[in-house]
C-alpha cells in the first residue's frame, strides 16, 4: 500500500521500498487504482465518507497475502478503524477483518514477518530516530526501527531527546493550527539538531513531510528520511 | 428544588439504555472483613520486622524524621530534644488514655508547657480553649493507629482524646508508635478500613481518617517543592521497641 | 466565563498564548518536571499496569450501578448525621450554598482546591451575595489575588513564573517579596492560618465518596483541605456525582494511582477520610455536613458519546503530556477544564457547540491516553466530537466542501490521478529549488512555516510499470 502521501509526493521512499523488499527475497504486486486509506476523512469526523473510501480499499487488497504500508498512520488506520468502519457490512466486514490482520508497517513486516534484523546497506552517517505517534502508541512499535538502523554498519543511532513526542502534524491540525503545529515543531526541530545528527529518520509520511519541512525551511543540513532510504540509499530519486 | 427521586429518576433513564462499554467488576473485597483483619494481624504479628524497615525508609524518603526508643519511657526524652532543637516550648498531645503516655507529668515539670486533649463531652468554651492552645502549640504529639510501610504513611483516626489539629497545626508533628501498627501494603490497609466500618463495636471513635505522608507540601509555584505549606513542616515517628 | 460564546475566537487565544514569553517558559518547566516526575513513580511499580486496568473496570462497573451506589451514599451520610443535597444543575448547586451561607449567618468561607466549584464559577456568587470566598490552596490563593482561573487541573497558578507570583503579593498584601518559592509559600501560611481559624464555613470537592460507609474522601497535599474540614462550623462538599464508588477496597485501588499520576508521589500528604460530621466527644469538627451530589451534565452521558469522560480522576496527567496545552496553557482553552479531558468536559457541559473549534485542538497523538490512569480513550472522544460537529452541520461550509471533494478523489483512482496532474501544473510558478515555500490561499496556512515537497514528477503510481520488471 502506498499511501497518498507516498504516491504523490514521496515516491523515492515506495520505489527504495519496493528494492529493499525484493532484495529480500519478497514477491512484490501493486493493486493499481489506490488512492487514500481515508484517515484524514476518519479524523475529521467524517465517518460515513471514511468507510466507503475503507470500503474500497478493502476491496483493492482482497487477493494480497500481506500488505505491506510504509507509513504507520495508514498501517494504524487499516488495522485498528478499518474493522469497526465497516462492521455493518454484512459483505465487507470479515473481509476488514481480514486487511487488518494481514496489513503491516515496514519495519514491522521486516522484523516480525520476514525475520530480518540485519539489513546490509551502503549507507553511512549518524541518525536520530523520530517516534511516530501512531506507529508508537497505535501499534506499540519502538523497537524495530532501531533495530534495524543499529545494523546498518555504516550507521550510528542517537537517541533523539523527546522522541515520542509529537512532530505537530496530526492531519488537519497542521492547517487548521498552524501556528500551534509550528511550535510544536520547532521543540521538536530543535531536540533533532541537539543530537548532532545528520540525518532524521522516521517511519510515516507525513511526520516527514512536517518535519522535513520545517528542517529545509530554517536551512538545516538535517535530511529528513524514510527508514526505507537508509535500508536501500541507492533506489535513486 | 431537585429531589433524589428526581435526580435518581434521571439516572435510571439514561442507564436503561446501555449495558456500559464492556463487562466490568468492583474489586473483590473480603467475605469476611472481620476474619480478613484477623489475618492482617497474624501476617503482621510476624513480619513486623521487615515492615518496620521498610517504613522508616520510606518514611525518611518523604523527609520524614524516624526515631527509635527501647521502651515508652524513651518517648519524652527524644520529643524533649526535637523541642530544644527547634527551641520549642509549647506541646500540644493527645490525651494519655489515646497516647499510652502522660507527656504532662514527663515534660511539663522539664519547663516545657504541654496541652493534653481534652476527653471528656467539650462545651464551646472548651472548645475555644483548645483551639486557641493548638493554634500556638509548636509540637503536636499523637499516637498513629496505622503505620502503613508501602509509602510511609501514617494513619491517624480522630476522636474523643485525639483531635484532628495535634497532628494539622503545630509546626512539628510527632508519632509514637509499636510493633502493633504496622502494616505492609494499602491493600491490607483496605482490609482494615473494611474491617473497622463493618463492625461497629470496633469503632471509629471519630469522623476523620487522616493518612499523612511526610510533611504538609506544595509544588504550585514553578513545581518547586516547599514544605510546610498549612499543615506541619516536620514529621516525626518514634518507634517504641517494647511490644 | 458564562455561557455567552467567547469573544475571542480560539485560534486568536492560541496565538496570544504562544506569543506570552513567561507563559511559555512555565509551561515548559511545569509539564517537564510534571512528565518525569509520573514516569519515574510508574517505572519503579510494576504492579501499577495491572491497577490502572482495574481502575477503569471500578469506574465502568460503578456507573453500571450509579443509582444504588449514589443511593447508599446518601443514606449513610444521612445516618451519620450529615445532609444530602442533589443538584440537578450548576445553578442549583450555588443556590443550595447560598441559602445555607444566608441560614446560617456565613460571612466568610475557607475554601479547599475544588474544580467542581470552578466548575459552577461559584466564587463569583458568594461575592456577590455578600460572603467572602477565600481560597486557601496556595495555588488557588495565587490566581484569586490575581482575579485569573486556573490554568491547570491540579496546580492552577502554573503558569506563572516565581517573578510574577512575588510582584502580585507584593502588589496585593503590600510589602516586597522576593522570587523565592519557601519565602512566597511563607507568606501565604501566615496570611491564611488566621482565615482558617476565623472562618464560618468550610467549601471542598470530593475526589471520592465511598457509598459503603459515606465516607467524603480529599487527596490533598497542603493541609488546607484538613483544616477546611476541622475548624469552620460547617463543611460544604460539592461533588459530581460521578465520583462515587462502591467500597473501601475500590478506594485503594484509586489511592495507589492517583497521586503517582498527578504530581509522581506515592500518596499525596494528606488523604482524609471524612464520615459526617464531628462526633459526639470530638473537641473539633464541624457541627453540620452538607454533600451537594451534582449532576450538571453529566447524566446525560452515561448513555451518551462521553460517557468514558466520566471515569476521569482529575489527576491532570493528560494535560502535562498533549502537545497542544505544552505549547497554549490552559487558559486558551477558555473554558473551567483544559487539556485533553477538558475539551471533552467542556462538550459534556457546555454541549458539543461549545467545542467546534477545541474538538481539534488536538493532533490525536494518543499521548494523553497513555498516561490516563483510568485509560480514558481521549483521541477516540475527539474524533466522535468531530464527527458530531460534522452531523450537526457546525462545521465551516468551506471546510465542508474541501472534505467532500478530497472524499471524492479518493473514491475515484481516476479523480486522484486528474488532481495529481493539475497539482503538478498549478504549484510551477511556486516551485523554488525543488520545493514549495510559498503557497496561496488555503495551502499558505502550511507554507507559511514550512516548506512542502512538490507534486512528485511522476508519482509512484506512474513508476511501477518501470519498477514491475523482474
């Protein structure tokens, strides 16, 4: 699943993505036609526009053996909301059920599914590790990104002070307050560069989005990455 | 004006249309407080010990000011030096019947002017009385029914001989207690509270329960701790040895 | 604080909040040391997961049970000589106050931290009828010499730094204080310790009331709540009626977690246990209880979108955690309760219009729900309320209409790729060094502080076909 985030603005972290994964021996399909999980209709309170957009996604992944999200919020959405939007429909609800249980975020997939924690990868340089609120607290990952970044060779992990706390994203929130949103941010933006590192990693789209945002906009040598491109730095852009 | 039935009535029809969000229990409590609080006492009567060092650590963690006395004729002799030390002379104590001590006959021929709480059925004038003593006293002396070593706590019951201010107003706060009183864990705190509600012929002698735990403190200025905000500023225990 | 919409819209109040230099630098320090001081406490207890969990099923099983609980607890207060009052709304429960004040010749109260009389602005009412309320926790002493609310639900004057608190003493008794927390704590024993000696009536909450014994019970740390329920004549307890539970064994539960997620403390200084009033033989006491049980609101819950708000301790844990409050403070929020559960509070007594703009004060971290002693679900609240501002159509046309087309494109993959393309053609003229900095209309709301990464050249979508070779 690659999210609306990641189709259209990110797509370097699907394309590294999709290497990383057949470099692991994963037979890889794309159900053409995907568009949204719906999670900026769901938290908004629009429930009833969020279950049909859940119930197509549903069905686009009715064949998939696993399906594999590299954003947590979307992977959090399809596993947790998914069963509960569509709990009525009497067609689509074991079908929900079923999504939920074969949907994992990335990291997840590696380390839980494909038994990997060692990733051979070129890269090289000291990252910090940034906490997604919905991959943390929504589906109760903190290890597994660390882990993995810990066996890139190349690859020296500090900790990030404050990281599970919240980049200020939160959807429509980082619109509808931006300037909570901003200092929010800027607390955050100012932990990442107390670390020294040269890279940020994180494991959603849109905490990146937030936070790469805010890190080109103050000139930060600080890159903002997907632990997709720090698994596989040459997928090229 | 609303009555309960009104307002109960209001209650009534809003439960009746959901069963809750999910099946839930109240704790398990004892079938038999009074047996439960028979078992208290036996547990206690052999692990004294370990709760005793158990309480005086978490005591001292809270700041608290421990004391140790082989027998209860120690007790005036520490609260004499904790008076000197804070050259206090002023004492305010429950009354000997609810302390086990007569700190009067001890102390107050030591030049040391002491207050007993009265036990008999206290008119307005004695009630002024009282207060006007308990509001200049500098060193309140009370017993402790409970001795709670999870946190440290002491637990006080107010009554008759046992006012609520001896252990509120004065400055310093001195406890005696024994072996008899310890507890381990609130848990066994609850058994007692059960225990002493369900049986009336044990009693509470008054309408009051205090739980202290370390001094009187407060935090709302910039969380920075001070103690001795209304209530008192030390809290001290003595242990009497002697059962 | 009255029913009237407030003049100040919220995102103009968030403003002022994050522009206020000494408010941020209170902030930040408060909720910090409020952070470490509840993990530390939970980390060396392990027992405390397995407690939290049967805290909350207490709470479920005791609303399952409300009338016969609330029943029992009158009865007993009763029986020990103490008066039930049942205050159907905030109006009523300061009306019951007032015609006690008046019967009985009340000219001065001490009053013990209580949000529930925040809660009916009941202050404002007794000053008004002649009585003076004063508030006795040094918290509470600070904001009422200042003529402010409470900025937090458990340590209201957090919000102001050491400096501001020395000059309002100094302003308000006359003198010259310094910046010192033990000195300003000095200064308020001795200002208060007279009042308490002096007063003719004493106000509390509940932070519980035990239906088996109808006992009253006050987690407190000063020692105000103790004299506030010793020395005056007369004891006033005014408590939401949710805060009964069935027995003492519930109590200890509660006890073992509520100040560990409050302040970090094991048990706060002082819990007292009040079971009516004094008894005969007492040389203190008040001659006269009266409990005000006060709905307000919240029955209307107990089959209704909030009812899991109802479980709330009041500890203030979750707003210590929530970006949003670090960043704002409490009085942006506007209203009695703040934070997380306040905005939840708020809708449940003031009605869901009160929220429209609050319901998304909130980026829906979770991070509220996870130090939530009673595991209050707060983000899943949040959404609900939304959905309800959805329903009753509270919501902004323009708002409206921007979800109902992004509803859209995401129905239709043939909308989707359409927006991808005109997204593509319309951010050109914006694009400088491969990003977008600077955005109209709407989308400024984002580039204003940060930049945004364009519409990919090709989306991945448009990739696959070169990627889906073996």
């Amino acid at each position: 699943m690659i999210t609306c985030l990641g189709d259209l603005l990110f797509p370097e972290v699907g394309v590294a993505m999709v290497k990383l994964l057949r470099r692991l021996g994963v037979t890889l399909d794309f159900p053409e036609g995907q568009t949204c999980c719906g999670m900026p209709l769901f938290n908004s309170g629009y429930h009833h526009d969020a279950a049909l957009v859940a119930a197509r996604t549903v069905r686009l992944f009715e064949r998939s053996e696993h399906v594999i999200v590299p954003s947590g919020s979307c992977a959090w959405m399809v596993k947790t909301e998914y069963p509960g939007l569509l709990e009525d429909d009497p067609a689509l609800r074991a079908p929900a059920e079923a999504l939920a249980r074969k949907t994992y975020e990335l990291s997840q997939f590696l380390v839980d599914v494909l038994g990997v924690t060692t990733v051979d990868s070129p890269f090289k340089g000291r990252v910090t590790y940034h906490d997604s609120c919905h991959l943390l607290r929504g589906l109760g990952e903190s290890q597994n990104p660390r882990k993995l970044l810990r066996a890139v060779k190349g690859c020296e992990l500090v900790e990030l002070p404050g990281s599970d706390e919240c980049c200020g994203f939160g959807g429509s929130f980082s619109v509808r307050l931006p300037e909570v949103s901003t200092a929010v941010l800027d607390k955050k933006l100012g932990n990442v560069e107390s670390t020294g590192a040269d890279c940020l990693v994180a494991c959603d789209a849109g905490c990146l989005m937030q936070m790469g945002g805010g890190l080109s906009r103050r000139g930060s040598r600080v890159r903002a990455l997907h632990l997709a491109q720090v698994l596989e730095p040459e997928a090229g852009a | 004006m609303t009555t309960r039935a009104d307002f109960l009535g209001g209650i009534r029809r809003e439960m009746a249309k959901t069963r809750g969000l999910f099946e839930a229990r109240t704790a398990a409590r004892p079938s038999d407080a009074g047996e439960a609080f028979e078992v208290v006492k036996r547990q206690m009567a052999e692990r004294w010990p370990q709760a005793l060092t158990r309480f005086q650590e978490e005591f001292e963690r809270i700041a608290g000011v421990f004391h140790r006395v082989r027998r209860l004729d120690g007790v005036p002799g520490v609260i004499r030096r904790i008076a000197d030390e804070r050259e206090a002379r002023r004492i305010l104590s429950w009354h000997p019947g609810a302390l086990g001590l007569d700190l009067r006959e001890s102390l107050g021929r030591q030049g040391l002017s002491v207050t007993l709480a009265p036990d008999d059925d206290p008119d307005a004038e004695a009630r002024r009385l009282h207060r006007d003593e308990a509001a200049r006293a500098e060193i309140g002396v009370t017993g402790v029914d409970w001795a709670l070593a999870e946190t440290g706590t002491l637990v006080l019951v107010s009554g008759r001989g046992r006012p609520r201010s001896t252990s509120l107003l004065p400055a310093t706060h001195v406890a005696v207690f024994d072996r008899g009183r310890l507890l381990e864990s609130l848990e066994q705190v609850g058994a007692m509270l059960e225990a002493l509600h369900a049986d009336p012929s044990r009693s509470m002698s008054g309408a009051v329960i205090n739980f202290i735990t370390g001094p009187s403190r407060t935090a709302d200025i910039e969380l920075t701790l001070t103690r001795g905000v209304h209530g008192p500023k030390e809290v001290h225990a003595i242990f009497v040895e002697a059962p | 604080m009255s029913d009237a919409p407030l003049k100040t819209p919220f995102p103009q109040r968030a403003h002022a909040a994050l522009g206020d230099a000494h408010l941020q630098e209170a902030l930040t320090i408060a909720t910090t040391k409020f952070i470490g001081l509840r993990k530390e406490s939970f980390a060396g207890f392990p027992a405390g997961e397995a407690l939290r969990d049967r805290a909350r099923a207490i709470k479920e099983a005791t609303l399952q049970k409300l009338d016969a609980h609330l029943e029992r607890l009158a009865d007993n207060v009763e029986r020990l000589g103490g008066h039930v009052h049942w205050a159907a709304t905030g109006d009523e429960a300061r009306d019951i106050i007032l015609r006690l004040c008046r019967d009985k010749g009340v000219r001065m109260a001490v009053k013990s931290k209580s949000m529930a009389t925040e809660e009916i602005e009941l202050n404002e009412a007794l000053e008004a009828a002649g009585v003076k309320p004063v508030e006795t926790d040094l918290g509470e002493y600070i904001i009422q010499l200042a003529h402010e609310k409470p900025s937090h639900i458990i340590a209201p004057a957090i919000h102001k730094t050491k400096g501001q608190v020395a000059d309002l003493f100094s302003k308000e008794l006359g003198g010259r204080f310094e910046a010192d927390p033990e000195v300003l704590t000095a200064v308020a024993r001795k200002e208060l310790r007279q009042k308490f000696l002096e007063a003719d009536m004493g106000i509390t909450g509940a932070n519980f009331a035990v239906a088996e014994t109808g006992t009253i019970v006050l987690v407190t740390n000063e020692g105000n709540g103790r004299m506030v329920t010793s020395l005056p004549r007369i004891h006033v307890a005014v408590m939401g009626m949710e805060k009964v539970i069935p027995t003492m064994t519930d109590l200890m539960v509660f006890l073992s977690i509520l100040a560990r997620s409050a302040t970090g403390q094991k048990l706060s200084s002082y819990t007292t246990l009040v079971r009516g009033p004094r008894q005969p033989g007492e040389v203190e006491g008040p001659e006269e209880l009266h409990l005000i049980l006060m709905d307000n609101g919240r029955t209307r819950q107990i089959a209704g979108t909030l009812r899991e708000a109802l479980y709330c301790l009041r500890c203030g844990a979750c707003l210590n955690v929530c970006p949003v409050y670090r960043q704002i403070g409490g009085h942006a929020y506007g209203y009695t309760y703040p934070g997380p559960i306040g905005i939840l509070l708020t809708a449940m007594l003031k009605g869901t219009h009160a929220v429209k703009d609050l319901a998304h004060a909130s980026s829906l971290c979770g991070a509220c729900k996870d130090v939530c002693p009673v595991r209050i679900d707060i983000p899943r609240m949040l959404v609900e309320l939304r959905e309800h501002v959805d329903r009753e159509r509270i919501a902004p046309l323009g708002e409206r209409m921007v979800f109902g087309l992004a509803r859209r494109a995401m129905a239709s993959p043939g909308l989707f790729r359409l927006g991808a393309r005109l997204g593509r053609l319309a951010q050109r003229p914006f694009v400088r060094n491969g990003r977008l900095t600077s955005l109209p209309l709407f989308f400024g709301q984002w580039t204003r502080t940060r930049d945004l990464p364009p519409v990919a050249a090709r989306t991945f979508s448009e990739r696959w076909k070169d990627l889906d070779r073996p």
